[in-house]
C-alpha cells in the first residue's frame, strides 16, 4: 500500500511576513559578522607568527652542535685546559710533549716595597 499522505501547507499570514522582514537585516548582520570574524581570526594569528619571528630573530641561539663551533682559549704556555695546573709543574712540557721556551722573568727585590709621595 503506498502511503498517500498529504502535506498540508498553511497560508502566509501578513504578519509573518512582517516577522520574517524586520529579521532578514539581522540575518544579514549576523553572516557578515561571521565572515569577518573568520578573516580577523586569521590576520591575529598572522600577527601572532610575525611578532614570534621577529623576537627569534632578535634573541641570542644556542649552537645546535657545540663541537662544530669554537675552540678552547689556549693560556700563555699553550695549554687548552688550564695551564700549569693541568699539565707539568714547571710549565716546561706543552699538551703535546714537547718542550716550550721558558720566559724570562726578571724579580727586583725591591720593587713594591717602597711607596714615592712626591708625585
């Protein structure tokens, strides 16, 4: 048995019509509040990345490999790690063995123990 319902349509009253006209400019606010939301949502987000680039490129990077980028200071006597402390007593023998020129210091007993007021 095939279903033989009818629709029933109701008539378009006048007042609803005037319900409908004094809504249709709400309607057009509310869908052009919705498309420039979506656009204002989009320029924040493209000014949020803009400020966090420009202060990545201001801020100071730590070296990703620290073995590719500088080398140890080497002290007056050529050693890399601390000087005398770390490798002869004396100072004679460098990092690699061999023999490093000892400098000459010349020590004047007298020096710094008398104070010239005169000027």
């Amino acid at each position: 048995m095939p279903s033989s319902r009818r629709v029933r349509q109701m008539p378009i009253r006048p007042i609803d019509l005037q319900t409908m006209f004094l809504q249709l400019g709400q309607v057009g606010k509310d869908q052009s509040v919705e498309k420039e939301g979506a656009a204002f949502t989009a320029s924040m987000k493209n000014a949020a990345d803009l400020k966090r680039h420009e202060e990545r490129l201001e801020s100071v990077q730590r070296t990703e490999d620290p073995d590719s980028g500088s080398r140890e200071v080497a002290d007056r006597d050529g050693n890399s790690q601390g000087g005398a402390a770390s490798g002869d007593k004396d100072g004679k023998k460098g990092s690699e063995g061999n023999e490093l020129p000892k400098s000459e210091v010349i020590r004047d007993p007298g020096l710094g123990k008398k104070i010239d007021l005169s000027g």
